[in-house]
C-alpha cells in the first residue's frame, strides 16, 4: 500500500495468547502484516522457542527496528526475547494488551524504535481502567 | 472551522469496529478532526482509534465535531454521514 517503513512487532506469549490478541486486532483495524504471533507451548524447548522468536524478528524487520511484545516480565516469553535485545533494533515491552497491540498496528507517525517502545508502554498502562469506579454515577444498584 | 454535533445511533455504540472505521475515514483528511463529548467535555482525536475509544460513547451520545483545515467541509461531511449511517450497522 504504500512505501513508509514500519517497525515491525512480534508479540509473544505462552499458550495462544498471543494468536488470539493478534487476531482480534486484525478483526479491528484490518491485516497486519508487519506484526506476528508466536506462541510458546508449555513445554516447548527453550531453543526451539528461541528459533521461533528469531524467525519471527527477520521475517517483520523492514529495517527500521522491531518491537517485541510479550505476556509477562520475568516469564519465558520475556526472558527468552531478551537474548534478542539490540539497541535500536530489538526493543521489548512486556504487559501486551489489545490496545498496545492497536497502538502498533495503527500508528502512523515517524518515530524512532525507542520512542515508539515507550509510547505502547504508555497506551498499556494507560488503557486500564477500573470501569465500575469509572461509571459509579451510571451504575445499577443491587437493589434498585 | 467547521463545527457541529453528530449523535451515535447504532446500539453498539462507538466501539472497537465502529471507531476503526471512524479512523479510516478521518486520516484520508489533511484536516485536524476533534470529537468532543457534549456531556462531560472528553476530547477525542479522530485520526487516533485509541482516542476515539476514551470517549466510551455509547447509543445517543452526542458529540461535537470540530474540523479544521484545507479540506474540513468534506472531512466534515464524511464524518456526519458515518454517524448518520450508523456505521453501517443499522
């Protein structure tokens, strides 16, 4: 569609988490093809995982960075991407949601990898929202 | 500037779908796209989906349009007819 390079995203999870979320991006905004999903099995090989998370990186790379999305800090997902971690190259969020992945998929800006990692770390924290304290003049009473 | 209010109709409201749609439309425009809640005042952008979502605005919310740029009256007009429309879900 057009020719702007994109920073490619690699989201990846335990079990199909990582599938699903991509999926329903896709749902919402349309094909995504600079971004994948890769989902480690939970017994899955330690390196097989890692070949998988390298594949993945090469095959979004458009040359400008790519930003790897995974479940949680401190799990597998996470601790295998991080073997992966280059300056301006490979960056890591952990956390990914929904709208970190939308965030990716539609933004449309010229940014740097760098800054674009700490702007869907931003949209992550930012889309929580406890939504019953949110809507506490709207909500239904028990009793009512 | 071109302003004026549009009003979501479909039962939905303006959710993921419906907001992606928004977006599509609103970035085809040079112009700056601003959707405010008339309620409590929340500000949207209408080029961001994430922004566009904040708004949390469900059926017969009303809202105001703001466009401004070299190609407001048609950004204006595209928007209004989407809303108009339903976004198609009607």
């Amino acid at each position: 569609m057009s020719s702007i390079k994109k920073v490619g995203g690699v989201i990846v999870s335990h079990g199909q988490v990582a599938n699903e979320l991509l999926a329903a991006a896709e749902t919402v905004v349309g094909d995504l093809s600079h971004i994948v999903a890769v989902s480690i099995g939970w017994h899955d090989d330690v390196e097989l995982a890692k070949n998988e998370i390298s594949r993945a990186i090469k095959h979004v790379s458009q040359g400008i960075g790519v930003l790897v999305m995974t479940d949680m800090f401190g799990g597998t997902p996470t601790n295998i991407s991080a073997m992966f971690l280059k300056e301006n190259e490979v960056e890591i969020v952990t956390g990914v949601n929904l709208p970190m992945v939308l965030k990716l998929a539609t933004d449309s800006q010229e940014m740097t990898l760098s800054e674009l990692a700490k702007e869907v770390e931003e949209q992550g924290k930012q889309s929580i929202y406890h939504t019953g304290a949110l809507l506490e003049p709207y909500k239904m009473k028990k009793d009512a | 500037m071109r302003e004026g209010t549009v009003k979501v109709i479909n039962p939905l409201g303006l959710h993921a779908r419906a907001a992606a749609q928004l977006v599509r439309i609103a970035v085809g425009f040079k112009s700056e796209i601003i959707l405010m809640r008339v309620d409590n005042r929340t500000i949207a952008d209408a080029k961001s989906m994430l922004s566009v979502l904040t708004l949390a605005a469900s059926i017969r919310t009303v809202l105001e349009l703001n466009v401004v740029g070299e190609d407001e009256e048609p950004a204006f007009n595209a928007i209004t007819k989407l809303f108009d429309n339903g976004f198609g879900e009607l």
